[in-house]
C-alpha cells in the first residue's frame, strides 16, 4: 500500500504480469474411435471412486459391501485403430 491510497487517494494500478504466456499446443490428430465404456461405481459411504464392470465386493478404503456402491457414470474407452500402411 502507498501512503496515497492510505490517504483516500487514487488507487494503484494494478501490477503487470510478468509471466510469459504460455504457448497455444497443437491440436493433436488421433485414429481412435469410441469401443465402449466402464462404468464408474461410487461408495456412498466414503466416495471412493472405481471404473470397471462391476463394483468391487469390498471398498478399499472403508471396507464398505458392494451393495453399499451406485453407478456414477460411465467413461468413454477408446481403441487406436492400426496405421494405414505406408507406400514405399
């Protein structure tokens, strides 16, 4: 603080940034396509989180049961396709 702003005077600007920005990253081209999903299990006890098929029978952390685990959402798996061959 200035002695001006303590004063009731003009307020200070505010202070420049002198990080540099950080650089924009290229868009990434991928050749995958959508094979499925996991569910995600939630224990309402603890809100531990898992990503499989099932729930598991006990919770890791609070050793919860597994009727004890709700569906949270599902997770979008995704397989790489195989690279078209090359011409030589």
């Amino acid at each position: 603080m200035t002695e001006g702003w303590l004063l009731g005077g003009k307020p200070d600007e505010q202070i420049p940034e002198r990080r540099k920005p950080r650089p924009q990253q290229p868009a990434v081209e991928t050749n995958a396509e959508p094979a499925g999903g996991e569910i995600v299990w939630r224990c309402v006890v603890c809100g531990y989180l898992c990503a499989r098929k099932e729930p598991p029978a006990v919770c890791p952390i609070c050793k919860a049961k597994k009727d004890r685990f709700e569906e949270f959402g599902k997770i979008l798996v995704t397989e790489k396709k195989p690279d078209p061959p090359k011409a030589t």
